[in-house]
C-alpha cells in the first residue's frame, strides 16, 4: 500500500525559523516539499523518531567559497557535516568564471593567496570546462550535490576578464570596460547567478603578494556593474550584492554604497566585524544601516558569530618556529620524522635558542603576543579568557612561551605533532564576544562569513552554523546568551531571504524540504583536525560535529549521525527563488 508521505518525522519539537517558540508536532514531507506540519496521521515511506530532539529548518550559509570544489566534489563538507542544505559560493570577488584560457593560472593564484587553497590542488582538481560565467553555472548545473549551491559573480574573474592586465593592475576601468562588465553582468544573473561578490580589503592578495584587482575599483565601476544587474529580468533586476572592505573611511565608504543601491535598486550585504584598529567602528555601522532601511533600503551585515582566528601548527600553513632557521631545516620531513627531531633534547634546545627571522612570526607581532594565543583543547573554545593563553600557562609553569608552544603542538589535541594553537584575530579586540552579542540582535545583520570550503591550511571556521546553536543558546558562559528560536531564524530564514531565497529556512507547508533533527542536549563540536583528502593529496583542515541526528535535503536524509547517506538531492540554484504556495495542512 503506497504511504501518503515520503518521509514523516514524528514528535520533535520544531523551531520553525519564524523566530517562534518551539512547539511539539509531526512534519511530513512529500516530493521534496514540507506537506503538513501538526499532528500527522498518514504515515511515511520513512519515518524519524524525533522524540526528545529539535526539528530546524536546513541550515542557510550565505559567504562559502566552494567554487572549485564545487567542480570535482559532490559533498560540500565541512558545511554538510554542520546541517547547512544551501551554500552560496563566489564571495570576496574571487572565483573562476569568467575566464580566458590563458588567465587559468592568475584566478588560480588569487584564490591561493585570497583563500588559501593550494595551487596544486585547484590546478589538478578544476576540468575548466567552461569560459563564460553561463558556462560555468551549466557546468555546475550537471552535477549532483549534498547541498544545493548558489553562486555569485566575481568581481576580479570578470575584472581580469574585460580588461586583461590593465584589471590586474588596478587600472581604471573605461567607460566601454565598464558597459562590457555590466552587459556580462546582466547576462550572468539572467543565466541564474544570485549575484556579485567584490573585495576592497588589503587582506586579500594573489599568492605573488599583489593586492586583488578590485581593491581600487571606482564608484563608477561599481555602479555600472550594479546597474546591469538592475536591467536583468523584467524591469524588476536581479541580484545581490556582496562587499568586503577595509572601511578606511567607514562613513565615506558607507555612503559611496549606499549611493550604488539607491540607484541600482539591488540588495547589498558587506562583511561586518570588530576589528582591533576600531574596536567601535561596528557600532556606526549598525546605525547606518538602521537609517538605510528607515529610508527603504536593504543593506545587511554578515557578521562573524565567533572570533576569526588563524591556527597554528606541525601540520599546518605556519607554526610559531616556521622563520626559525632549524626549523626551517626539518619543516619538508614527513610529519613523524619532525616530531621525532622535535622531541631531541639537543634538537629542541637549539630551535628555542634561536630568534625567529621574521619580525611578524608568532609571538613577536603586537597583533600576535602570547597572550592572545590559546590551545586549541579537546573542546573548543570560542571564547577564551587571558588566564587560558600560552603567555598564562608559560608564566605558571616558569617557562618561556616557545617552549609551551612546541609541547602544545607536539602532544595537544591527538597527539603525535597534531596539536594546534588558536589566535583570534577579529571579532575579539576585547577578549570578549559581547559585540557580536550586540550585532546578532540587530534586525539589519545575519550570521556569516564560515568562508567553507576556503582556508584550508589556516582557518578552520565552516563549523560557524554549529557554533551558533552550541555556543549561543546553550554553553555561553562569559555574557548572556540568545535563544535557540533567534538563532534558527537568523540562520535559516534571515540569510535564505539576504540572497533572494524565498522558498526555504521555514518548516511549514509548501517549503522546501530541507530539515535538520538535532539531539541538542548531545550537540558539540569536535576539535579541528587535518585531512589529506584534496586533488593531489592536498591537505585541508576539517572540523566535524556530534548531534546532527539527520540532515535532510529535498526530503532526502543526507546524513545520518554525522555520516553521508547515497542520496545527493542538491543541485545549482538558478537565481533568486519565490516564496512557495501554501500547500493544505493534512
């Protein structure tokens, strides 16, 4: 007998993403579509005891940068181990389409030094069986994924792309440059990008220390790319816009944006955090975007939920000895054989001897003191205090801060040299998260910037989605804590909506399928640990998590307790999606 519903899952207590309070009830999904959500008494094909857990929408995470693995991978983990059903990739203005044949290694460099994703594996890894940004996305729109993806149109692809070495260098674009990347624009988000990502922040650089090519990009530019998008579709536009600055002049920087979407009409989000330079700056920023949606503008921030902080290590891009001359001597040994020189008295006593060469190694930099540097323990900490850091310990236990480092590094974590140190480096000017607390309760902000799939060696930051359910709802310990109902919508609903999705982040009838059901008593995130699981053997950092007891995608289980499932629902997002019809509760 053929069951009225695909899958049911029965009892759970479902956050629903409207930012209402949990309630208790069944959802039952058909043809990958929420059918009914209440007290269901057909049954499913499969059915989920969610007795005792919580009922989510998917997961939403709009800053990832995926857009080569995208190409060779069909999980877009770490995201999928962390209940994200939908990414949006081509952020920061970095990607790979469009590009010329001979331009393959220049966006590949970019994304070395922007992303920190090695060359040999995007060169051995991406088929580049594409040119145009519209062949990109048919590229894309062929395979099958965990995760349904939405892309965006990089700014330097599409720079490099109209104006060869000219965009390289920063040049300014003429006015046919600009009409060409306006016209290339309009076609990009008619062919279904979700919009375009740029960058106009110093941190980003090609792996040849260049500044990205959209660093100077004039108003001008912006504005006619921007208005090229406004001509797309049916007189309505179409699109997003993504920016990441510095904000050297955050109120002229402001303002300059602003003035791009009062013409052009499209939504924009930038990239917000605190930052030791101007540990006050976020508080402007919020009040700016409050008068732009008084005004009838939407300008949101994607703010980081906890610190962006950079890991050390043995098996990672840099460790606090990598400018010490022995350790330079070792570094290209097999991780074993390091370990073993490391652990050698007379080894160890000359490495800590010796004065690190460069003046910005760990330890030496103000923006890097021992005090603000951690270990990263059997449980993560996301908010550490100063009695926790190496300088702490090494005073406490009469020794110097090298000495605690290399014993970290070499017996931490699992050991055997897999030890890591954690530097938060923005969103903790203070030693505190209490501005991102301030930041998360603002109407005009949602959670972002995982950059999943990006800074493999470096960062391990994918798990933000888990973070703020963990840390936020549930563990906080050093300030007050948001609920769990705020923290659902701001990542489901909130982000679905910034870019345009209308038919996902709600558990009702008529939505898209996409759930997590989650023990949230047993919820945690396991420590960082690396992989060699990239094209070429290359390495990455991972994090998983514990408690996702099933991660749905157009009402199919993807994962199973944190382990992938055969199924791969995910496909291409072609634009912007509508909000569903109201199917009929059972």
């Amino acid at each position: 007998m053929e069951k009225a519903y695909d899958l049911v899952i029965r009892g759970g207590s479902v956050v629903d993403g409207t930012g209402a309070r949990p309630f208790e009830a069944d959802v039952a999904v058909k043809d990958g579509a929420i059918a009914a959500v209440g007290r269901i008494a057909g049954s499913g094909a499969e059915e989920i005891d969610a007795r005792g857990q919580v009922v989510t929408p998917g997961f939403v995470d709009i800053h990832t940068h995926y857009d080569g693995q995208a190409t060779w991978d069909e999980r877009m983990q770490p995201s999928s181990w962390h209940g994200v059903t939908t990414v949006v990739m081509g952020n920061c203005g970095v990607g790979f389409a469009p590009c010329k044949a001979a331009d393959h290694d220049r966006l590949i460099r970019l994304m070395e030094g922007v992303e920190d994703i090695p060359f040999p594996v995007l060169t051995e890894g991406l088929p580049w069986n594409w040119e145009s940004y519209p062949d990109y996305l048919e590229a894309l729109a062929r395979r099958r994924f965990d995760v349904d993806i939405g892309s965006q149109l990089p700014h330097a692809a599409l720079r490099v792309f109209v104006m060869g070495e000219r965009g390289v260098n920063r040049e300014p674009a003429t006015e046919a440059d600009i009409n060409a990347m306006a016209a290339i624009a309009k076609r990009s988000m008619e062919a279904g990008a979700l919009g375009f990502g740029t960058s106009r922040t110093l941190n980003h650089r090609s792996s040849d220390g260049s500044p990205i090519a959209t660093l100077t990009a004039g108003e001008d530019e912006l504005t006619g790319i921007a208005m090229g998008m406004a001509s797309a579709g049916h007189g309505a536009g179409k699109g997003v816009l993504q920016v990441v600055s510095d904000f050297n002049d955050p109120a002229e920087e402001f303002a300059m944006l602003r003035r791009i979407v009062e013409r052009s009409g499209r939504p924009l989000s930038f990239s917000l955090l605190q930052s030791p330079r101007d540990p006050e700056q976020w508080r402007l920023m919020l009040d700016w975007m409050s008068e732009a949606k008084a005004a009838g503008l939407q300008i949101r921030a994607q703010v980081a939920t906890r610190p962006v902080g950079v890991l050390f290590g043995l098996e990672l891009t840099v460790n606090p000895f990598s400018s010490h001359p022995s350790y330079r001597a070792i570094k290209e040994l097999p991780l074993a054989d390091r370990v073993a020189r490391l652990r050698d008295p007379e080894f160890r006593a000359r490495l800590l001897g010796e004065e690190a060469e460069s003046a910005r190694a760990p330890g030496l930099s103000p923006a890097r003191a021992w005090d603000r540097i951690y270990p990263m323990g059997e449980e993560p900490d996301y908010e550490p205090t100063p009695d926790h850091s190496l300088a702490a310990i090494a005073e406490v236990r009469g020794l110097d801060p090298y000495a605690v480092a290399l014993d970290q590094m070499l017996d931490g974590g699992q050991g055997g040299g897999r030890g890591m140190l954690y530097l938060p480096m923005l969103n903790y000017a203070q030693n505190t998260l209490d501005p991102a607390y301030r930041m998360l309760q603002h109407d005009c902000v949602v959670p972002g910037l995982s950059d999943g799939g990006a800074h493999v060696g470096m960062i391990c930051d994918g798990s933000f989605p888990t973070t703020n359910i963990v840390h936020w709802t549930r563990d906080r310990t050093r300030g007050p804590k948001l609920s769990l109902e705020h923290m659902v919508k701001a990542q489901c609903r909130d982000t679905a909506e910034t870019v345009g999705l209308f038919d996902r982040g709600l558990v009702q009838p008529g939505y898209r399928a996409d759930l997590n059901v989650i023990d949230y008593g047993r919820l945690r995130l396991r420590n960082p640990e690396v992989a060699h699981d990239l094209p070429a053997g290359g390495r990455r950092l991972i994090q998983r998590a514990d408690g996702y007891v099933a991660t749905i995608v157009a009402g199919q289980v993807t994962y199973r307790d944190g382990e992938p499932t055969d199924a791969l629902p995910g496909r291409l997002l072609r634009g912007a999606q509508g909000q569903p019809a109201a199917m009929a509760a059972e």
